[in-house]
C-alpha cells in the first residue's frame, strides 16, 4: 500500500511539474513575444489545429442552444443575398466572384462560402452571424441586424454550394434598400 501511494505522489508530482513547465513556456512567449503574429506569416501547423478544432468545437457548442428553422421561404434567400452581397462577399466571395484582395491578406484567411458552407448546419451559420470570431476578422452583426435579417442571410449562405455564377449575379438586382450597418465605400 506504501508503493502505491509513493506512486500516486510521484505521478501526481510529474504532472504538476509538467503543467508548471507548460505555463512557465506560455508564459515566456507571451512575454517575449516569441510568437509572430504577422498576418504576412501562416501560423504554424499545430496553432492552426488548435484554433480550428476550438472554433468547430465552441460554434458547434454554443449553436446547438439554437432552434433550427425548418425551411426558408424565397424572399428569406433573396433578402440574405442582397445582405450577403453587400456585408460578406468581400471577404467570403462567391460563385463567379473572387473576394476583394485585401482579404486575401487576413490570417485565417477567410473561406469561399460557396465551398465551406455546408459544412455547417443552418443554426450554426447564424450563430457565426451574429456572434462573430475573435481573432478572425469575422465581426459580430448581431448588434446591428435583427435574428429575422440574419437567418435570411443564413437562408442564402446555405444556397451558396449548388449555386451557379449565373444564378449568384441575378440576386440583388432590385435594391430594396437595406442598411447593412456597413460603413460607406470612398
């Protein structure tokens, strides 16, 4: 019984030590800035995986609260794609359209819509909406849109990877005149 217990210190001993070396290293590049953040640099492998399986996991997590919508009306695609056109087309392109370039320079840069979308359920999508990321450029629209507004915008997003070119550039032609909160282009 004596052994055991000398083990169960000893183990318990090791993997505090191992937490405290853990921290003190994080700590260290913290305070160093050992860790270049340079959105011109990709970040490395495993800092990739640890951001996206955190992301995947906290979106999925936290969307899950959500009641999904059971289907989406015509006019809900229409109206998201006015909004999506005139609030994430720059950043997330679309079918036929590239993003603008300075997006391209963002680190995560972000996806083509038209190809990541449905990897994501309908609620999830409107979490990422109205939540935003931190630390990914994707800003929060819940505080300057409606939840009707954003699942409209989800209702299109979620058209996205069977759309065609052709069909992408005949949404929006009529202006309805919606107020993306986005601030004037000079």
């Amino acid at each position: 019984m004596k052994t055991t217990n000398k083990l169960m210190i000893g183990v318990l001993a090791g993997a505090g030590g191992v937490l405290a070396l853990l921290g003190a290293i994080g700590l260290t590049v913290a305070y160093t800035g050992g860790y270049n953040v340079a959105a011109t640099e990709q970040h490395s492998a495993f800092v990739r995986w640890a951001f996206d399986t955190t992301f995947r996991n906290s979106v999925e997590r936290r969307a899950a609260e959500i009641p999904a919508t059971v289907s989406f009306t015509p006019e809900m695609i229409e109206d998201g794609a006015e909004r999506y056109k005139q609030m994430c087309q720059h950043c997330h392109a679309g079918p036929g359209v590239e993003r603008a370039e300075w997006a391209n320079g963002m680190r995560p840069v972000p996806p083509h819509l038209a190809e990541a979308a449905e990897e994501w359920e309908p609620r999830e999508v409107f979490w990422l909406v109205k939540h935003g990321v931190k630390m990914s450029g994707m800003p929060s629209f819940g505080q300057s849109h409606d939840d009707p507004a954003i699942w409209n915008l989800t209702a299109f997003v979620g058209e996205l990877p069977a759309m065609t070119p052709e069909r992408y550039a005949a949404f929006g032609k009529s202006s309805s005149g919606h107020d993306s909160g986005a601030a004037p282009s000079h």
